[in-house]
DNA sequence: ACAAAAGTGTTGAAACTACACCCATGC
DNA sequence: GCATGGGTGTAGTTTCAACACTTTTGT
C-alpha cells in the first residue's frame, strides 16, 4: 500500500446555513462568535468534522447541538476550498443547507451559543466566505422549492394555506395570486385536512392542514414545477 | 490564534465522472488501474487536492491531464467523507460532474492513462463508492438537462438538431416526438443555423447548427422546463 | 355594520401532445 | 424508384394566469 505525504492533509470543517421563517420573514440562525479567529463578528454555526464521524454525522452533531432538533431537513450544498481562505492552516469547508421549523427549536440552546434569528435582507456581513455560501443557499432555496415541495420543512406540523403562500412570497420575493395558489396546492393531494382551524387569527379562520407524508416521500423526487417562472 | 490538533487532519481526493456521447450512446471515461490500491480494478480518473490549487483547480488540472482540455464544463457534484470509505488514511472525496465532447479530447493522452470511454449500460464495477458516485451523477444529469441547456456540452461545435435528439434520447431513454422536439428547440433560439449539412449522412442532410454563445450565458439560469416529465 | 382575511369559479391565452405528409439523398 | 431520414403544420387538450364576489369573524 503506497503511503501518501501528510503534507496533503487539510482540516475538514463544515458550515451549516440555517433557514427559519415566522410566518412573516424567512430568516438565517447566524452565530455572534466569542472565540478567536474573528472574535465579536458574525459567521455562520460550524465546526470541525471529526475523525469518528461522517461529514451528514457532522452536520446533525453541530445542528442537534445548536437547536436539540435531530431529523432536520439537511443537505449537502457545497464545499469551499480555496487554498487562501482560512489564514491559518489549510481548511476545506463542506457546507450544509438546512431548513427548520423554528418554534420547534429550543431557545435556550440557540441562546447559550450566542446564536440569533436574523431577518435574511437584514443580515450582517459574515467572516471568511461565508457571505458567499449564504448567497448560493438563498439560491438553492429557491431552485429547490420551485421543483420539490421542501417549504413544508419550515413550518410546524400543522399550517394554513395562507402561511404557505406567504412563505413562498418571502422565498421569492414577489406576490401570489391566492386564488391560484391554493388551487395548485390542493392539485398535489399533499395536504390533508385536519378539521381544525387556525386559532390565532383574528378573523375568518383558516383551514389548518398538514402534511401527508407517504405521498410525500413518493412525490418528492417529482418535479413539482411550482413556482419555476418566478426564477427566470 | 488558536491551534487546532493535527489529529483533525485528512487527504483531499478529487474523483471526476466525465461523461462523453458519441452521436448514439452516453459513455463514461472510467481508468483501468495500474497502481496499488486496487491494480487491475476500475475508477473513476481522481487524484488528490495539491496544497497549492484551489478544488476547482484540481479538477481542471486532472481532466486537462487526462484529455488535454480545457475549458470543460465542471462543477461540483458532492463530497463523500464515510469514516470508512477508504481502507489507509481518512480521505474526504470531492466529486465533480463533467461534459466532455469526446472527438476534441486528445485520443493518445486518455490511452496513456490507460483510460476508456465506456458505454453507461455496460460499466463495470468500480472501486470504493465510485459506482454510488456515477448513479448521483446520472441523476443529476437528468435533473440538470432537463432545466438548463447542458447538452450542448456533449456535442462538438457544430450539431444538428437529430444528433441533439439522439443525446436527449439517450440520457432519458425515451422516444421523443421529432417535430415537437424540433419546435421547442428552435423556439429558445439558443441555435444559430450554420448554413452548413451535415455532409456524413447517407440520406437528406441535416442542417449544422451552433450555439448562440450570448443567449446560452444569459439563458443558463433560466429555467427551461424541458423534459422535465420523463423524470416523474 | 364594517373591516380584514379566507374561500371559491370562470374565462381566455398559451403551451403541449399527438399525429401525417412532403422533401432530399444515395443506392 | 425506393428506402432512409429530415423538415414542417395543425387541431385538440391541458395547463396557467387573470380576475371578483361571497363568507366568516372580531370589534
């Protein structure tokens, strides 16, 4: 077995992208860091990926570690490599693409690690790259939710199809025809209807549905062709 | 600064599933190889990341010494990092996709890596994760070149549209209707008509189409919908 | 009773599918 | 002249976009 120089080894850190909506704003769970490099400014949550553990394993340590959510939506986005980008020893970054429903997610632990919910047209500027993955995610966002029906991934486990569409108008930034919208919606035999109506609203009180899972799982590699030409 | 542990530290590897279309079938651009590990076994044409060059670099640097091209469509597909993935030392594989048009690579070069452009039906076995790799890879094909023009990418300068066909038909693996295909394409004036035929025919000879450079770079992001149902 | 948000139906336009005929070429 | 493959037109269907009125609820 022919052994390789160690001088080609490079840490392996992985960045996660947090997307949360509030039913108003989509927004980016962003990091106040307190430790050097980059003390006091902004970044994204990461760490480094361990030698007993897969990069997926990685991401759900660091993401279960942040928000105590295991089973969260999670994808690979990128990997970022530039032979530049970390000033100290050579890092190749592997980002990750997460979608979470925020009141799910526990306050406490988001708090002890100096981690906020930051409006995505807010934002602040972020270190090293990071600013550039937060663009490509914003991107990927609305690629992928135009084809596959991930925007059920960001609400609580029973929503109304006016929460959808406001969703969906914050993904993408334009208006939705309602009438339209719930047609198309309904068309996919996702949703199933729970009974219940929203009682928070103060008036006319939406349908509450929620998702059908089994046709989920079935549907999601499908093209889903929603949404497709507001990306044009 | 702090010092991270170089216990941390892993290899960078660089795996490219090249792919070619040689006017009837998809082939893919797999080595034969003559070193340990694995001598005799076959792979996909990899190497490992160089301190310094970026990933992309090194993506370019191994299929330009592989096929003596540059300039070819790349991107990243994924990252493979399985705690176990490689028997030696802990190696996080970056895997990228490549389009390749197989009559302007350089025929002696490819030889000499003891490399062959084989036939997608008819692949063999491969080693490590690589057979893993080469079916997100021809998935993602699919995805991708039924939303964005990257056929083009398998065809030389000059095509005609029954060639572009025959590519869709591979990569799919349906029939297409001839006349409706021929509208749709000719519809996103992405083709310049050369004024020339395609003089290897035997029959009637088919217009020589190129591609509008300006209108493919403006057009690439949009979303073209095209073939988007042989996927469902 | 009125303001604010939810629910639903129709119509015209555009896109897509399916299908058939004529033309150019080499043998 | 015939077999092979290239080029084009049309009609029916389906999908999509645009648009207005009615219902529920809290105040």
């Amino acid at each position: 077995m022919v052994r390789y120089p160690d001088s080609l080894k490079v840490f392996v850190a992985i960045d996660c992208i947090i997307f949360g909506f509030d039913g108003k704003d989509l927004k980016l769970l962003l990091v106040k860091r307190k430790l050097e490099p980059e003390s006091g400014n902004w970044s994204l949550m990461g760490g480094f990926l361990f030698p007993n553990e897969d990069l997926e394993e990685g991401a759900s340590r660091i993401l279960k570690d942040l928000t105590g959510l295991t089973n969260i939506y999670c994808e690979q986005l990128t990997v970022k490599g530039e032979k530049n980008r970390d000033p100290g020893s050579r890092t190749v970054s592997v980002v990750f693409f997460a979608l979470i429903k925020i009141e799910e997610s526990d306050q406490e632990s988001v708090k002890n690690h100096n981690a906020f919910w930051i409006e995505l047209d807010k934002r602040p500027s972020l270190i090293f790259d990071h600013n550039q993955m937060v663009l490509e995610a914003i991107d990927h966002l609305r690629y992928k939710a135009a084809l596959h029906p991930i925007g059920f991934e960001l609400l609580s486990e029973t929503f109304t199809i006016p929460q959808l569409q406001k969703l969906y108008e914050a993904i993408y930034n334009v208006p939705i025809d309602r009438r339209n919208f719930s047609r198309k919606l309904l068309s996919t035999s996702l949703l199933i209807d729970t009974g219940m109506k929203n009682i928070h609203s103060t008036t006319k009180k939406a349908t509450l549905y929620r998702l059908d899972k089994v046709r989920y799982n079935e549907k999601f590699h499908a093209f889903w062709n929603f949404m497709a030409d507001a990306m044009k």
